[in-house]
C-alpha cells in the first residue's frame, strides 16, 4: 500500500467546511486512516485494517455535488442525494483545481450569489438589509460598525470627526482620527513617521487610508521600512498594508497583502484564480530597522527582506491582471474583521511600531512615489501618532490613574473608586465600577443620595430594591418618589379634549403633560397641574401661553375624587371641574398644537426638561391618586400593562380593587389570591364583562352580540353577507343598506398604482335623514391623515379635504336640500388642489385648496370607508366633529378613479350592513 497522504480540501456554503482524506505516512502496514474536520473543530477519525498490500490506488474523476447516473457506484458507498448549496476553493494534494475553468463536464450549475442577509452576519440586534449588489447593517443607538460588532457612546464628546467608545456607563474614551491626539482629540499632532498601535482594547485597529494606487493591475514594485513595537504581540499575526476586496460568486478575490505570521514576513496576492504567498526567512530581530521590497508583473511575484535572498513564485492559474478598487490601508483596516475580507488577508492584529519611507511604482521606467493624493497625504487614519513620541507625556492622570496610549489615542485608566478624563472623579455608588454593588433590581433605576441610595421602580414592581411585584389598579404617585406615567402620543393638533378623575394629597403637582419636544424650551406644549390647590391648563400653540384656572380649589382631607374636563379647539380653550366651566375665547393667532412626546402623566421622566412657562412654579410630580384618563375618547390605561413606561407608581389602595375593575356597576371584593366581583343582575364572567343574555354564543357567522338589558334581551351586529335575528341568513347584494349602526370597510387593492394626484370617486345615495357620513377616503386614524370625505350636514351635502397640511375649509352645497328618499347621484374630483364636486352630473362646488400647490397628493392609504367607521367608532368622535352620525340610507354604485368596474360592496368588510337591492 502507498504511504502517501492524499488531502482533498474545500469550501461550501454554509458554513466553510474542510474535509480531508489521508492515507498517513507513519501508518502501519495494511493499515488505512480515514480523517475529516468542519471548519476548526477537532478532526475526526476512522481507521480500517487491510489484510492484504496494496501497491498503489488509483481514483477515477471526481465529481462535485452529485454523481450521474449512467456511473457506476461502489455499492458500498451507500445511497447519494445531490448537494444543494455553494461549493469553493477545492483543492487536492494542496494543488487548488479551479472548479469552473478546469471542470470537465456538468449540467445545471449557477453562479452562487447566496445573498449575505441569509447569514445573520448582524450582531447586537442589529438588523441586516441587502439588495442585488450591497449589504449593510442597521445597528441600535449603543452599537456601530459593518456588523454591529462595536460598541458607540449616545452622546459624544469627542472633538474633530473621532470615535466615541463608551469605556464605562459614565466615561469615554476618544479614538483620534488622523492628525489629531488628546483626551478629548482637540490637539494637533504633525506626523512625519506613523507609530501604529496595532488593535487596541476596545476592537479597534489604528490604520492609515490612501487613495486606490492606479493602473497596479499588471506591473507594481513597493519599498518600505518598518520598525516592530518591543513586544513579542508585534511578531505574530499582524497586517502592514493591504488592498483588495472580498469576491462574490464566481468573481475570485482580488487582493493584495503583505503581513507578519511568527516573526515570518508573509507577501500573498490573488489575481482571481489563486493565491500566491512568499513567507520570508525567520527575521533578524536585532536589527532596529527592516527593509522590504516586493513587486509581482503578471503572475510573477518576488520579496526581497533585509540582506536575505531575493524569493520568487508564480501565481496559480490564467489570470494576469491584479483587478482592485479599495483603497490602500496602512497598519491596519478600518474594521479588522476577518470574514469580510479575502481569504488570505486575514491576519488577526493590525501592525505594531512604525512604517516610514513607504513607497510604490507601477511600471519600471517610473520614479518610486508615496500613496496617496496629494503624494503622502491619506484620506483617513485613527489613533496613528508620531514614532517614538508618546502623548502621554502631555497627560497627568490623578489619584494613581495610569495613562494609556494607542497611538495618537490616550486615555486615564482609573483605579477603583475614581473615574473621569483623569481619574478626578469618585465613583457614585449608582456606577456599575462601585464595589459593593448597588442592590436595585433589574430595570429599576437607582439614584445616588448623600447617605446612600435609592431605587426607582419600573411599572408593576415596588419594595426598597424593587423586588416585589404590584398590580396597579387606581394609580398612586408621589413628587418625593419621581412618580410619573408615559403613554404613546397620537395627534391632538386642532382638538383635544382629556377627561381624568384624581385626588390630591400635595397642592401642586403635574397631572397630564405633553410638549412639541422634551426640553426646557419645548416649542408648543399643553399642561394640567395642581398649582396651590386650583387646577390650571396651559397651552402654548407657538405664540403665547393660554392660562386656564378653576374657581374652586381641591384640598380636601376626605379623599374626593375631582373630575376635570379640559382641552382646547384650536386656541379656545375650556376648563371644567366638576361641572363648571371657565372658557377662554378664540382669538387671532395659531390654532395648531404640534406636540411629538408622550403623553405623561403624574409626572414627567426627567422635570428638568419641562417647559417652565407650562407651570406657574417649579416643575414638581403629582402627590395623590388618578384614575380614568381619556385623551379624545381614548382611554390611557393606568396600570402595569397598560403604560408605555413608568417608574416609582404604587396602588391607591394597595389591592387589586379599583375603579373601573368590575365592569357595569359589579363590586369589587378583595381576597389573597387577588380580587373577585359581585356582579349586578344579567351580568357574569370574572370582572362581569359578559351579558348573560350573550353568553351561549347565540349569534352566529361572526356575529356580535349587543346586550340590551333594558329589554332584557339582545341584538346581533352581523357581519358582511349575513342577516336575520342570529345572523343565519346569508345574503348577497349589489346596494348597500346602512342602518345607523352601520359600516363598509373597502380596501382598494390598485392602490400602489394610482396617481394619486387625481383621485376620483362616485356613487348614488339616498336617504331621509338630514345628517349622515357617506364616504371617507382615508384612514382615519388621526386628525392629521390624509383623507376626501363627504356625507350630510342639515340635508345639504358636504365635502371635506386633508391633503397634508391642514383641513380645508368645507364645501357645503347650501342651495339644495337633499332627503326624501331620493336617489342622487354624486361625483368628487381632485385634480392637485382643485377640487370638484358634481351632483346628478351638474357642477355644483368647485375649490382650489391651495394655489402654491405645497400638498398635492391625496395619500389615503388605499382605504375607504362607508356610512361609518365600526361599531365602536362613533363617527362624531373619529371625525372631530366634521361630520356628526352614521348613515341611514342607502349607497349604491362605487367607483373609484377611472375604474370600469364598480366596486362590490358584497367583498368589504363590516357589519349590520343589509341588501337594498328591492325595499
């Protein structure tokens, strides 16, 4: 038998994996070993005894990825199903064979373009995004670099283009970008002789970046000198410069690299069909300096080190020209991460020491020359400082820190209890550095005081380190505790209108807050507070503040709840407690209140960032129980769950009782394991939710069942297509029959395909109700969304339009009155701003909403609705009093743009929606 190793080597996709098969040299007699390994894992092994000498093997081709079937397996081999997947790099007896150029035959092979997302290559949460030809990462506020793999300060003091790594939760350090070095990199450093500190602390690599070297493909020569840091770190796997970029399917990897591997220099350089390498001669290491040259032409490589002999190779493969974009690194890559770059480039360390009188020609007949454009000067670089010139010697680090430098970066390494740019700072026993740690639980917040500490509890938990859990049924806030709740913010722009429930234990306090931006100088804002016991609004639209006062005050010691109603339509405002009312007039000025934070209440995160014109005194919580928030009908939910964020809110009570636990006037009753209620007649379920005349699904095909107790009985909200007492009748129909309990929900699936510049629609309705909405072209999710709508006001038909901006003024057809039942026949056009409006095919209102043109495009979001907006969606309340009930008629006929096809009704959603086609 031959005792000759036979490797065969590749790569497939996912992950890299290299098997390898050997008959090992030092075996015994008869004796064959069978070895394979995945990617760096431990090999694994399987040995066979033969009992007879074999003089030599002969293999027959090889095939990748399956085996035709006209060839004949070795039935020992086993069943073999084809490879789906990527295969590169194959090589045999350390001989790369080039698998498209060299393949003898094949059937159905692609180039594999596997895209990179399918890899996860993302780190930290970061979220991975690619098209055809790029990808790239979309890293958290905490986390930068290509893949997310660097950790970024939120706020950045650094000076000068450098980079911000958060060394703690409290301080940073700066990574000078180069020509610039200091804590804080404001000082001007002149380099004439770059010191690299190879990869720091951090995951950082200091690195110099020169414009892509020209017309290098086919000929270059570089010279230079270099002088190793005086640790053995600087000797093992470090790069000193490089070009080139990571291949894409069938496209190799184009690349140029020259490095330090175990005190070996190592010259590699792959034209696209290989990789060539010359690994120098062990170096003289008591030499202070060392000298390179190294050039290739064509495939022809050569590197000459110091007084050693001149070494030669010939790259591998046809290609001859050397195909690179990126620009030329020095010392090190702008992010060191191996598997982006070629395989072969991947040295682990950026360079130790200095590199001086480096130096590149690309055609013999050509002077040598620096890189770069201008000649000498690179495009970028960090934490690179001058050789043999430390910055620390500009830097005294106090209270026993000691300075580190990585080149031109420097910062203070402080000893325990101390902190800061120079270690001038004690550690707060709220720091993570503080030893013993603090005890508050996690997400809890804890908050230094002169004899210790204290810790602010997230929504739901309570106790001095927050480790108890907590319901929170009516919640409970305290100005000693910071207390306060956020809600997600909607659009109260023209009209808001908040209703809450509280009692007050301190006479000042903020009840609900909400501003244009969180800070003292905020932009618009509104505010409810407790000032010396009277409750004020103040609202600012941009131009001044309005200041709103109850006659009556709220101290009182018999825990009364107060009821307040306040809000505003455009600058008249009005505040109400318990039923009287103090009004501020509309005047001249804004009538817009634009505000993008949350909804607090109770208190606001961080007071100091209150507007001080929204409280007469200073900003200060709220002391005292608040139950039952609406904010435009919308219920803020004040419990654990129900909030956005919250720190520091107790229970009213301390049980799990509250307000409006116990649904339709059931009693709450406390018990250890929680809370129970007593419901009222003909109400049942665990918080008496459930009408017992709904409670045998008795409604049918989706159907919902509406309690009527005063008739001791029930109705059925059917859904699209169904009717009858249960909803057990299915019907069909072309015209619409809406009820006054009524809605069509139309998703316009042509939507993406409109111009919606031009938006159309027509239809016949009739009806004998003088109010009634007909249609609303839009979402209707806030005051703000773009919509076309139109229904009845007093009979007279009324059109409405938001392109953007703000609501136009209506268009209201006063000289005919429309009822009695009679089918009309109603068109709307919008061409940009213009706007008509035809009745039975007359023009009867015509309107330019906006000569400038700013808004011209009616952005509805493909959704229509008819006669309404849900069960639960008063139209008055979903419309801000645009339009003010649901539809009782009929609507027949739809079209939208110009479509051929009406629109079948039949096909939308909704309920209570009934055929009109024969009554």
């Amino acid at each position: 038998m031959a005792n000759t190793p036979i490797p065969v080597l590749f790569n497939f996709e996912p992950p890299d994996v290299v098997g390898l098969y050997m008959l090992p040299s030092d075996s015994p007699e008869g004796y064959c070993l069978l070895e394979m390994t995945a990617d760096e894992n431990s090999p694994v092994r399987r040995g066979l005894f033969l009992p007879h000498w074999l003089t030599q093997v002969t293999f027959g081709s090889i095939f990748l990825g399956n085996v035709p079937g006209h060839i004949k397996i070795h039935p020992s081999s086993g069943w073999i199903s084809g490879f789906r997947g990527c295969i590169r790099e194959f090589q045999v007896n350390n001989k790369e064979l080039f698998i498209i150029d060299e393949a003898l035959g094949g059937r159905n092979i692609e180039n594999c373009n596997v895209p990179v997302c399918d890899y996860h290559p993302c780190r930290n949460g970061g979220t991975c995004t690619s098209d055809t030809e790029n990808w790239f990462c979309e890293c958290s506020v905490l986390y930068s670099g290509k893949l997310c793999q660097l950790s970024t300060c939120e706020e950045n003091p650094c000076g000068n283009g450098a980079t911000c790594f958060p060394k703690s939760s409290q301080d940073t350090v700066c990574l000078c970008p180069y020509g610039r070095t200091g804590i804080l990199c404001n000082d001007v450093i002149n380099i004439t002789y770059p010191n690299f500190s190879g990869t720091d602390s951090f995951g950082y690599t200091s690195f110099l970046a020169y414009s892509a070297i020209p017309n290098i493909s086919l000929y270059y020569e570089f010279q230079l000198k270099f002088q190793l840091a005086n640790h053995n770190s600087s000797l093992q796997d470090n790069l000193i410069f490089f070009t080139g970029q990571k291949g894409q399917g069938l496209n190799g990897d184009d690349f140029l690299v020259l490095g330090l591997r175990r005190g070996h220099l190592v010259y590699s350089y792959n034209l696209g069909s290989g990789t060539a390498t010359i690994i120098s001669e062990l170096l003289d290491l008591t030499r202070h300096i060392h000298v390179v040259s190294l050039g290739r032409f064509l495939q022809d490589g050569w590197m000459k080190v110091d007084d050693h002999e001149n070494k030669t190779i010939t790259s591998p493969g046809t290609l001859v020209g050397l195909n690179v974009f990126s620009q030329f690194y020095v010392g090190g890559y702008i992010e060191y991460i191996p598997e982006l770059l070629p395989n072969g480039c991947n040295f682990k360390n950026g360079f130790q020491g200095c590199i001086f009188d480096i130096r590149v020609r690309t055609a013999r007949d050509q002077p040598f020359k620096a890189p770069g454009i201008p000649e000498g000067h690179p495009n970028a670089g960090r934490s690179v400082g001058q050789c043999e010139e430390s910055p620390c010697r500009f830097i005294k680090c106090r209270n026993g820190g000691t300075c580190v430098e990585s080149g031109s970066t420097v910062y203070c390494h402080c000893p325990a209890g101390w902190k800061g740019a120079f270690c001038m700072e004690t550690v707060s026993v709220c720091d993570p550095e503080h030893k013993p740690p603090h005890r508050c639980r996690q997400g809890s917040t804890c908050a230094p005081l002169p004899d210790g500490y204290t810790c602010h509890c997230p929504l739901g938990t309570t106790g001095v380190y927050c480790e108890q859990a907590l319901t929170i049924s009516d919640a409970s806030f305290s100005s000693n505790q910071s207390s306060w709740m956020s809600f997600d913010s909607f659009s109260i722009r023209r009209t808001v209108h908040i209703e809450l429930q509280f009692q007050a234990l301190s006479a000042n306090g903020i009840l609900f807050y909400t501003a244009q931006h969180l800070s003292p100088r905020s932009g618009d804002f509104l505010s409810i507070s407790v000032v010396n016991w009277y409750v004020q609004l103040r609202y600012n639209l941009g131009d001044r503040t309005v200041i709103l006062q109850t006659f009556q005050n709220v101290h009182s010691t018999s825990g009364t709840w107060y009821l307040i109603k306040a809000g505003r339509v455009g600058n008249e405002g009005y505040l109400d407690l318990n039923g009287i009312n103090i009004t501020r007039e509309a005047s001249s000025g804004m009538t817009a209140l634009d505000t993008r934070t949350d909804f607090y209440v109770g208190g606001v995160s961080s007071l100091n960032l209150v507007n001080p014109m929204a409280i007469k005194n200073e900003p200060i919580g709220f002391t005292g129980c608040i139950r039952e928030v609406l904010v435009n009908g919308r219920e803020l939910k004040l419990t654990e769950k129900g909030a956005k964020a919250g720190s520091n809110v107790g229970d009213c009570d301390g049980t799990s009782c509250g307000y409006t636990v116990c649904k339709n006037n059931g009693e709450c009753k406390v018990e250890p394991s929680g809370f129970y209620c007593l419901c009222p007649k003909h109400w049942m379920g665990k918080t008496c939710e459930q009408s017992a005349y709904c409670s045998h699904g008795k409604c049918l095909h989706g159907g919902i069942c509406i309690p009527t107790p005063a008739l001791f009985s029930y109705t059925c909200a059917c859904r699209l297509g169904w009717s009858g007492l249960r909803c057990e009748k299915k019907i069909s129909f072309f015209t619409a029959k809406f009820t006054g309990n009524s809605y069509l929900k139309y998703i316009d699936s042509n939507y993406k395909r409109r111009d919606l510049r031009f938006t159309r629609i027509s239809f016949n309705f009739t009806t004998d109700h003088e109010d009634g909405l007909l249609v609303w072209l839009g979402k209707a999710e806030n005051e703000d969304s773009d919509f076309l709508a139109a229904g009845l006001a007093s009979g007279m038909l009324k059109v409405m339009v938001n392109l953007g901006e703000s609501i136009a003024v209506p268009l209201v057809l006063q000289s005919k009155s429309l009822c009695c039942k009679k089918w009309y026949f109603v068109t709307i056009a919008q061409n940009k701003t213009l706007i008509k409006v035809y009745l039975d095919e007359e023009l009867v209102l015509f309107e330019d909403l906006d000569p400038q043109r700013k808004y011209t495009a009616l952005n509805y979001g493909g959704t229509c609705y008819f006669g309404g907006f849900g069960l639960n969606r008063r139209v008055n309340t979903v419309t801000s009093g645009l339009f003010n009930q649901e539809l009782v008629g009929k609507i027949k006929d739809v079209v939208l743009f110009q479509d051929t096809k009406k629109i079948l009704l039949i096909k939308a959603e909704g309920y209570n929606v009934y055929s009109g086609d024969k009554d």
